[in-house]
C-alpha cells in the first residue's frame, strides 16, 4: 500500500499547517494570557498577542495539525491507523491512562490559588486555571485533598472544624466499600494526591469518551466515523468541561450510558456466565449513578436513560431467552445496590434529613413555567436551547471582553446539540421517509414530556409524583440538550442517499438552497439566544462574533444536510472537532502536578497543623478566601458549609435568631467586629452565600486558634482577646487568637 505524498501536496499540507497552527496559537493565547490582555484595553494589537506565542506549543501544534490534515488526504493509511484504534482500544486506552498518571496531568485549576496567596498568574502547561471555575478548585478538589489529612474518614473535622460527611455531600474519596460506586476516585486511597488527582481526571475523560463510543456504536448502527464524533461531542462539549468536577455530571454519562449498554448486551448473549459478569457490572452502574447524590441532574437525564433503556428491551425482547437464572442475576443486582443504599442511609441518614430540611437547596421545589426562575439571571427556555451557539467562545478571555459570559458560561453551558436540526430530521424521517424507528420514538416521547413539565404549570403534585420538582428549568433543558444529540446522531444513521420524495432529493442536489437553508438555521438561532440582546459579548464584538457563529454553524448544518454521503460524513467529524475543541477541549488547563503545596503560606500553615492539628481556623474577609487552606489540613469553621451546622452556630446565636440565615449550603463572607453583636445576614439575590459579622468577643464560643486575613486585626484587640501577627507574605497574614481573660 502506497502512503507516499509528492512534493505539491507535502508543500500544500505544510502551508495550510502553519496558518491553522498560527490561528490555534492565537486562540490559546488569548485563552492564556486572559489577565494581562484585561490590562491592555479593547483594542488589542496582533504585535501584542504574537508577543504570548510559546515554540514549544507552536511546534506541538503544527505536528498534531500537519498529522490531521495528511492522515485526512491519505484514506487508506487513515483506515488502516483507524481500524488498529478500534481494535485495541482498550488497552492503548489503559496505557495512556497509565503514562498521564505518572506524569500527573490533570485539568484542575486549583493553580488559581496563586493570585489570591501569591499576588502571581500560575503558568500551566497549556491553556489557564479558571478562577470562574471556583467550585472545583476553591471547595471541591481542597475538599478532597484533605482527606489525605484524615486518613480518608467518612467523616472530617477539617471543613467547618467539626464532623462532616465526606460522602454525601461533594463526594470526597473515603475508605468505605461504597466506593466500588465511585471507582474513578479509589486512585486517591493509594497514590500521591498529585497522581491521585491525575487519575480521577483522566479516568474520568477516557472512561466518557469510551462508553460514549460504545454506546454511538449502539444508536447508529456501528457507524464508527458517527460514533466517534458522538463521543467527542459528549465529552468534550461545553457542559461537560464547564462542570467537570463537580456534581458528578460526567459520571451520571457515564454510569447511564454504560446500564443501557450493559442491558443491551445482557439481553443479546445467552453466555450464562457472561450475564452474571454484566449483571454485576449492572449493579455498579446503577449504583454509581444513584451515589452521584445530585437530583437536580440525576432525574431529568435519569428519564433519558430509562427511555433507552426501554428502547433497547422493545427491540430485543422477542429474541431473549429467558431463564430462571435471570431472575437470581436481577435480585443480585438489586441485592448489591440496596445494601449500598442501607448502608449509605445508616451513615449518612443525619446528613440527609439536614440537607432535606435546609432552605437551599432542600427548600428549592420546581413547579414548570417559564417564568419559574429560582436564580437571577436565568435565560428564558428558547433562549436556552438556542444559546449552545455562543458556547465555543466561553473559553476566550472571560474576565475582559467577554466578562459577563464568566457568569453564565457554566451555567447556561449545555451541549452543541444543533437545536433545532434534530427535531426537523426526526420529522422528516418519521413523516417524510415514513420511517417509524423505535428509538426516535422513544427519544421524542421524553422530550415532549420534559418539554411540557418544563413549560407549563401543572398541579403540584404532577411534579411530585414525577419527582421534576427536585431539579429545576436549566437542569431539564440539559436532558433536552442531551436528547437534541441521541436525536441527531440516531437521523444521522437513518438518512438514505436518495430519499424517497423526489422534492427531498432536488433540495439535497442542490448546495445553493441547502446553504441557505443553513445560513437562515444559524441566524435564526443566533439572533434567538442571548446575543441577540448582546447579552454575553457587547457591542464592540457583536459582528465579529455573529459572522463566526453563523459561519461555523452553518458550514456545519449543511454538511448535516449532506451527511448521507460518506464523503460529508468525514466532514463533519472535523466540523466536531473542531467545534469540542473551542466550546470545551480549551475550557480546563493541561496540569502537570499540584503547584499548591509549593507555595510559602500553604508550607508554613502545614507546619502549624503538625504543631497544633485540632486549632480552629476562620477566615475574615470574602469568601473566595474561606476555603484557602483546606487542603493544607486546617480546621476551617468559616469554609463553605455543605449543610448547615446547628451546634456550631448555636454557640453564638442561642436564641436561634438568625437559623433561617444559614439553614442552607452557605458559603461564608466574614468580618470582625468590636461593637456589633455577631448577626448572620442573606446576600440579596444569592441563595448560597451568608454575610457573618463576628464580634471578637465571640471568638472563644467557636474556640478559634487561628485567623487568616488581609487586614490588620490587631486594631480589634482588647481586654478579652489580643490577635498575634505570627506570619505575613505580601497580603496574607496569619493571627493567632489569645484569650486574656483565661490565660489561653
């Protein structure tokens, strides 16, 4: 087999390398580089963004690129490469799993610490920590890294410096046999917290880009060019990266997409023994979607499952044979997860009834209405199927230019689903083509119902009984998002060359009238999501940013309309490449270990907590800082409350003035006072966040040792407590508390 390529088209790759390798670096530079561009002003020089370009990234770049490109001119040598991944993927995917983990490559941006500890931008290998990310690195991942400090406890005194369940509540790593349930996380119990932390990243991303390949192999009738841009567009999609470590959204895809698959192959294989194996796999993933414990998710996407799950049993039930035996595997299976369940109830049942009873989030009930909004901000529903447009440029220099997208970039972050092209294709097919296909049936029967649920208003308990009203409008709309790409990939498989309508076929032929088609799609989604009020990106980038949304989506719709051919098929697996790339491969940084533990205050405060291990630590100031040295194993009283703590704050509030204040998951702004009795107050328009005014006085009632600020505290001393500056580094300061009055 000749691979040979003469000199013309070596040039002609060379040439469209090096400018594709010259756009990329530019992105990634204005990705990386988000703070000092912020500094610049609006108009920025392309002198001054080539001053950022790294040889080392341009070289990784053009490699990667000029591989691309000659492997997409080159088909045989293309499907000769593609055939040895397939076959053996499994294992080049636990050999590349293995070589990251050595070298401790994560996506956490837990270097964001370095600006608030060390006045300095970490440098990561490629891309930037996001500070707007701060639920994974400020609480989540500190969270878990402390467990290295507990001996990986079910429960920890570190955060809120008095007993928390580490399981329930953000899902830290513990020594119990429930973590079967959570696999990706036993990494932590027997590594170095830099490779432990590694592998739940990395396990993580291989495990969702397998299951989602398998499982676009399922949907799509083993089309592999469809199922891997399936699997690209799940896991490298905006709301996957946005979200990725926190609320266990990547292990909800994961876990029910792999109990579909299981049942599949349970009902095809009449291997006894191999059904007891996926039995038991069965077990784990139900269970392990169960003890992802985020119901706002859970139950929209849990609908999803259950319909595919539903599809899979009525297009094989007529050719499985059933036994006796298949009776035992089911109750094991259920045996498995309930003892899970009982076991998971006893330890944590406490914690349960206090989150269930809290005013947020136990408080928050949805009952369907667009106007239902329970957080300021929230878009409308059309705008939020629409909005996936505006998705790829998330990533790009969100704290100046795009600075308001920081603030909804997450939050309104769903799939790149194509809306509204799905729902069209699943008409065509089924009223058009005549085609009555089982599973877009099923798909579109969800998506009405979560369509309706979310719409309009229905008696209370219709979302009770249904259990919606435990998630809320932006959290169905993911399952709607979610349902858009079962949609679209499912039509995909089905479309026929030449369809049986000889109009179909004349609008196919002709490329002018689908490119309009295509182009009135994309403008017509623009101008409905939140661009069209210039509501993430302002007027100066209006144009420019309307030309790239409707060229990129468009280009992409008219090669959906096209797909049929095999040729418009390899196109738009770049199309989704690409599009992953932007909207989500660019979202987290490329990190090679834990930088944390090298800064100067997390040495110093790790020395403290060797001398002193049981000393409570508040924090006075915002509450990006509460959560600051978590994982250096200090007992922070005033780090984000996961659910609220009664006794602690019975200490200073006996008369339980202030318990409809903090009877939520609370993050802390704390301040000091000489004079004011310490009062707990709401943050108007935030559910999660609690301004605690703390009169010195009061310190000895929560027994605190120790103070990290950045302002002086020694002006609040007086007869009763006197704060000692024991360590400063640039802003930080450190104070411990000595009470006079009893010679502490």
């Amino acid at each position: 087999m000749d691979f040979n390529i003469n000199k013309m088209e070596l040039l002609k790759t060379t040439v469209i390398s090096l400018m594709l390798t010259f756009l990329a670096e530019l992105y990634v530079s204005i990705i990386e580089n988000t703070t000092r561009l912020s500094q610049v002003g609006k108009l920025v020089s392309l002198r001054k963004l080539i001053e950022f370009f790294t040889l080392e990234q341009c070289i990784i770049f053009f490699i990667i690129i000029f591989m691309a490109i000659y492997l997409y001119y080159n088909p045989d040598l293309r499907n000769k490469i593609g055939e040895f991944i397939y076959k053996y993927r499994y294992p080049l995917a636990l050999a590349l799993l293995v070589v990251l983990v050595l070298f401790e490559i994560n996506g956490s941006s837990i270097g964001a610490w370095d600006q608030p500890i060390i006045n300095s931008t970490h440098q990561s290998l490629l891309g930037s920590a996001r500070s707007t990310q701060s639920d994974e690195w400020r609480i989540f991942t500190p969270f878990t890294l402390s467990q290295y400090l507990n001996d990986f406890s079910y429960f920890s005194s570190i955060p809120r410096a008095s007993p928390t369940d580490m399981f329930a509540i953000y899902g830290a790593p513990i020594w119990t046999i429930l973590m079967i349930f959570r696999p990706f996380q036993i990494g932590y119990l027997f590594l170095s917290p830099a490779k432990g932390l590694s592998f739940y990243w990395i396990s993580r991303l291989i495990a969702l880009l397998l299951v989602s390949f398998e499982m676009g192999m399922l949907i799509t009738n083993r089309n592999k060019t469809l199922s891997l841009a399936y699997a690209i567009m799940i896991t490298f999609s905006p709301v996957v990266q946005w979200w990725i470590s926190v609320n266990a959204l990547v292990e909800m895809l994961i876990f029910g997409q792999l109990a579909v698959l299981l049942l599949y192959h349970y009902m095809k294989t009449k291997d006894y023994k191999k059904r007891l194996i996926i039995a038991l796999g069965f077990a784990i993933s139900l269970g392990g979607y169960i003890f992802t414990i985020y119901p706002a998710w859970q139950i929209p996407l849990g609908y999803v499952f259950l319909f595919l799950a539903i599809w899979v049993f009525l297009d094989n039930y007529k050719d499985f044979e059933f036994n006796k035996l298949d009776i035992g595997f089911a109750l094991l299976s259920l045996a498995i997860v309930g003892a899970g369940g009982l076991y998971f109830l006893h330890t944590s049942g406490d914690t349960i009834e206090i989150v269930r009873n809290s005013l947020y989030p136990g408080g928050r009930h949805f009952i369907g209405g667009l106007d239902s909004s329970q957080f300021k901000g929230e878009t409308g529903f059309l705008q939020s199927l629409c909005n996936y447009i505006n998705s790829i440029f998330y990533p790009l220099n969100l704290d100046s230019a795009f600075s308001s997208a920081a603030g909804i970039s997450r939050l309104d972050s769903f799939f790149y689903d194509f809306f509204p092209v799905p729902l069209i294709l699943y008409i065509f097919i089924t009223f058009v083509e005549k085609n009555r296909d089982k599973l877009l049936n099923c798909l579109i029967i969800v998506y009405v119902l979560l369509a309706v649920l979310s719409i309009f208003v229905f008696p209370e308990y219709v979302y009770k009984i249904t259990f919606i009203s435990n998630t809320i409008q932006r959290r169905l709309i993911l399952a709607l998002s979610l349902l858009n790409v079962l949609i679209l990939f499912r039509s995909l498989s089905l479309l026929r060359t030449d369809s049986i309508n000889r109009h179909v076929n004349n609008i196919k032929n002709n490329n002018l009238i689908l490119a309009v088609i295509s182009i009135a799609i994309a403008g017509a989604v623009f101008f409905l999501s939140t661009s069209s009020g210039f509501g993430i990106i302002g007027k100066a980038l209006f144009i420019p940013v309307l030309i790239v949304s409707i060229f990129i989506l468009g280009i992409t719709l008219f090669i959906i309309f096209k797909s049929s051919d095999k040729k418009y098929a390899n196109m738009f697996l770049v199309m989704c490449i690409l599009i992953s790339a932007m909207g989500g491969g660019l979202v987290n940084p490329i990190e090679s270990g834990i930088g944390y533990y090298d800064l100067e205050p997390v040495q110093f405060v790790e020395g403290l907590v060797q001398e002193n291990p049981n000393a409570n630590w508040i924090v006075v100031g915002e509450r990006e800082m509460q959560d600051m040295f978590i994982a250096a194993g200090a007992h922070t009283i005033t780090s984000v409350n996961t659910y609220p703590d009664f006794e602690e704050w019975e200490k200073i509030d006996p008369d339980h003035k202030f318990e409809d204040v903090y009877n939520r998951y609370a993050h802390m702004n704390v301040n000091l006072s000489a004079n004011e009795s310490s009062k707990f107050e709401r943050v108007p328009g935030r559910e999660d966040i609690i301004s605690l005014t703390l009169n010195v006085n009061d310190l000895e009632k929560l027994n605190v040792t120790y103070i990290e600020s950045e302002q002086d505290l020694s002006e609040y001393s007086n007869d009763n407590v006197e704060f000692e500056k024991i360590y400063s580094y640039r802003n930080l300061k450190i104070f411990k508390v000595n009470y006079l009055d009893n010679n502490y």
